[in-house]
C-alpha cells in the first residue's frame, strides 16, 4: 500500500498531473506558486486574505517590481495558476506547500499561522499526498510541533503522508531569479518524503539540492541569516569606533578589504527586512533555552538595531549646533529596508523618522517605490522634499538616487544658510557633495571635525554656500 501511494505521487508529479496548493501567497508563496505553474502543474494559490486574492485575480500584486512576478502572473492566471480564497479548492491536493509568515512574538517565535495552514493542510491533502513547509521554522519546531501536530490527526508520516521541510532563502529584489538558482535543502524525516520533495524541487529549481534531517535545515537557514547580520553589525561597529576615533570608515574598509580574507560589508543606519531582524533571535531563543546563551548574536542585533536611533541623535545635534539650539527641517530620502525594494518591513527608517520627531523636528519622507510617510510627512516629489530643509539624509539605496545631481538638489534647497547631506548609505563621493555646496556626513566619520567645520562656517556665513 506504502509503496502504491509513493510511486503514485512520484508518477504525478514527473508526468506534473499532480494538483497543488500553496498556502499564503506573499514574498514567497506568489513566486513559488507560479514557477511550479510555469512548470506545468496546476496551482492553487490560496490565501486567508481576500482583498490580497482578489487584487491577484486582477493581475495586482506588491511585487510588481519583482522581475519576471507581474508577467508570469498575466500569463498563467486562470491557465494553470489559481488564486482562491477558498478551502474547498484546496480539497484532494497532491502536494501542498506552506508559506505563511512565521513572526517574532514578543519573547519567541510565533508558530500560529504555521500550525493553523498546516491544519488547513492536513484536512485538504489527499491519502498519500507530500506536505511541504517553507515558512521559517526554529530549531526543533518540526519535532516538537509539526509532527505532533500531524501524528495529533491519527496520521504517520511515511505511511500516511508525506513532510518535508524546505526553507526558503531567495533574496528579496532577486526572488525569481533565486528561487530558481539557488541551492535547496530539504528536510525530512524519512527517505521517501525527502525523494518526493526533491522531483518536486527538480521541476522548477535548477541549483543543488540536498536532502537533510529537519533541525539541520532549520538550523542552516537561521545561520545563513544570523551571519550576514552578524558580518553587517560588524561593519556597523567599525563605523562607530571610527567616529570616536577619528577615522574614515570608507576608507578603512576599502583597505581592509585588499586583505585577501576580509570581506567587511556596508555599515549604514541600520538593518531591516523581515528576516534579518528576526531569525537571529529564533537562533537565539533556541539555544538559551537549552543553556548556551549565544552573545554575539544578541550583541549584533541590538547593535543594529541601536544604528537608527545613533544617528537620528547624531543629526538632532548637528541641526542644533546648525541652528543655535533650534529645531530644523529634515528631508528623509528613501523609506524602505534596502535598495530598489518598495518594502518596508522593518525598515529602519522608520524609528529614524519618529525619533527625529520625537527629538522635535519637522521630518519630510520622499521615497521614488513606497509612499509611505513612516510618521511624518510624505512629499511626492523630491524636490520639494528638499525646500527648506536643513539636512538632507539619504536613508536607502535606491539605484535613482545614486544618479541624483546633487547640485540641481543643493538649488532645490532654496537657501544660503549651510546644508548638511546625510549619506546613511554611501551613495556619494564626498568631494561631489561638497562641491555642489553640501556639508557632507556619513556613518564612520568623525563628527568632531564636523563641529570644528560648522564653528568656522558660522564666522564666515554664506561663504560655501551660496547658491
Ligand atoms: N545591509 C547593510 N549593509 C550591508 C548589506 C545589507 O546595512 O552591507 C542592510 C540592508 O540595507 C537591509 C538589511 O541589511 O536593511 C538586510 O538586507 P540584505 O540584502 O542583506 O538581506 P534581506 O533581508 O533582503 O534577505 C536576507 C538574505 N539572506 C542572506 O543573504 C543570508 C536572503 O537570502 C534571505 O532569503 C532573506 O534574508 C530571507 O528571506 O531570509
């Protein structure tokens, strides 16, 4: 019987006669669900949300800025894509796959919207099926809650059912491509659920895939993550050691880095995304409740968490010393996490924006992909995002803003009094900036000298800055 069922499923999904279904269709499960579409496979996309289900339906989504999602989704729909709202569709799935959100609660990860689709998923998939998780799982949570969830049903894995659990790790503004290219684990409890997810994979993936056990795929996701934050708060370190100490981080690091193994990353005003925030603290949580408390993850975090609000401080005292103690203007150019993404999860330009307003100054938010005013106000255009303003702070690095002319933005301004250009991801040549009449900052520079430089603007006023 085991056997039927397992060459069956395997039969179905090479001849791609299997029917799918993809619960939660976000960053991941759009995506996912139409390359296996594009595959040949019939795809139900199947979401709680149905605004979000009907905007699909009218060939919407938030990732029209994806390459290769909004085409894809016009030429599969209602061919062999389905977006739905309805569970009954989802009723005799070969395979189903779960992408739902896996949010940081307050002291832990919160699995609710993981165990709910895997409900969901256990009622719909039909009597040998394959059952796959993509949603971020923590170490252990496949043995301590997904198969008691699944053997809570009367089901057992292997015979019943099929479980993998494949981690997602495509880069969001390159998710197509790396969904596609990137290199896939699987874990898995038992041979044949791994095979199955693997001829699954195949269809679509073109990168290596390995087959693994469970907490070594939940494991090597959160590492990959804890990583990069760790190797960006290392960046952020330097940076700030560099402002107390005198030294031009850009500098240090375009030295180190000749260094045949030193590859010191981009320090900036801070880390966002929705996974970097909170995959360490999954890693993190795991191992100190079973007695290795792990520092330098925690470390990392909180640095980077703590670089928003180092430099909303910065520039509260730099418009200050600027102003004679007054408050100031800032125009906050770029509101989301990184470059090129109209995403704004977690952005650190968020606690940027409120603690400059906090620190009571008036915060004018221009973004070119997310109109979003992060709690002050949003201006649609950039230029007049800029009139008036005392600082001018370059908060995501965006592709468009690397080719501003800064000294069209520097007349934008429409005053003499001295400007500052905040470079929080090091977009300009400072030489540039400055010869377009900007005082020039960035993380990692000393603001000593800038000080030094405001004191002798103010006995010659106008001097530089006159436009
Ligand atoms: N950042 C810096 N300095 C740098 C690089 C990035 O400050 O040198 C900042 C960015 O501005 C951004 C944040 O870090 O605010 C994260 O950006 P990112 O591009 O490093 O990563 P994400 O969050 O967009 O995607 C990450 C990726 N993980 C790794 O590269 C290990 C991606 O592959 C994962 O799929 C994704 O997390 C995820 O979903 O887990």
């Amino acid at each position: 019987m085991e056997r039927i069922l397992y060459d069956d499923l395997e039969t179905a999904i090479k001849s791609r006669k299997a029917k799918i279904s993809v619960l939660g269709q976000g960053y991941i499960g759009l995506p996912t669900a139409l390359l296996m579409a594009r595959a040949g496979f019939t795809v139900y996309g199947f979401d709680i949300d149905r605004d979000l289900i009907d905007s699909l339906s009218r060939n919407e989504t938030k990732l029209k800025d994806e390459s290769g999602i909004p085409q894809l989704l016009s030429d599969l729909k209602e061919r062999n894509y389905f977006p739905t709202s309805e569970q009954e569709d989802l009723y005799g799935s070969d395979v189903i796959l779960i992408a739902v959100p896996t949010p940081k609660g307050r002291n832990g990860p919160n699995l609710s919207m993981v165990i709910s689709a895997l409900e969901t998923a256990l009622r719909s998939i039909r009597r040998g099926g394959l059952i796959i998780i993509e949603s971020t799982l923590p170490p252990r949570s496949f043995y301590d809650y997904i198969l008691p969830t699944v053997e809570s049903k009367g089901l057992r894995v292997g015979e019943d059912l099929f479980l993998a659990y494949c981690p997602e790790r495509a880069l969001p503004g390159k998710l197509l491509y790396e969904l596609v290219h990137n290199f896939r684990i699987i874990g898995a409890v038992d041979d044949k659920s791994g095979e199955l997810a693997k001829v699954l994979y195949e269809s679509f993936v073109e990168g290596e895939i390995e087959i693994v056990d469970p907490l070594t795929a939940e494991m090597v996701k959160l590492v990959e993550n804890s990583y990069r934050d760790i190797n960006i708060a290392f960046a952020n370190e330097v940076a700030r050691m560099c402002e107390v100490l005198g030294v031009d981080v850009r500098k240090v690091r375009q030295l180190a880095n000749k260094h045949p193994r030193v590859n010191m990353l981009i320090p900036g005003i801070g880390v966002g995304g929705s996974c970097l925030t909170k995959d360490p603290w999954f890693l993190y949580w795991a191992s100190k409740d079973r007695g290795y408390v792990p520092h330098l993850i925690r470390d990392a975090r909180k640095l980077n968490d703590e670089m928003p609000y180092h430099y909303a401080e910065i520039l509260d005292e730099v418009i200050r010393q600027l102003k004679g103690g007054r408050s100031g203007v800032m125009a906050v150019l770029g509101s989301t996490y990184k470059g090129d993404v109209p995403d704004l999860r977690e952005t650190p330009v968020e606690p940027f924006v409120k603690e400059l307003i906090k620190r009571g100054h008036v915060v004018r938010v221009y973004d070119p992909l997310a109109r979003s005013p992060l709690g002050g106000e949003y201006v649609a255009d950039m230029l007049d995002a800029v009139k008036g303003a005392d600082v001018i702070a370059f908060t995501a690095d965006h592709s468009d803003f690397k080719m501003v002319d800064l000294k069209k933005l520097r007349r934008a301004v429409k005053k003499d009094d001295p400007v500052i250009l905040f470079d929080g991801r090091f977009l300009f040549d400072p030489k540039e900036a400055e010869e377009a009449g900007f005082i020039y900052l960035s993380p990692g520079r000393s603001y000593d000298s800038l000080s030094e430089a405001l004191v002798s603007m103010r006995s010659v006023p106008h001097l530089r800055y006159m436009v």
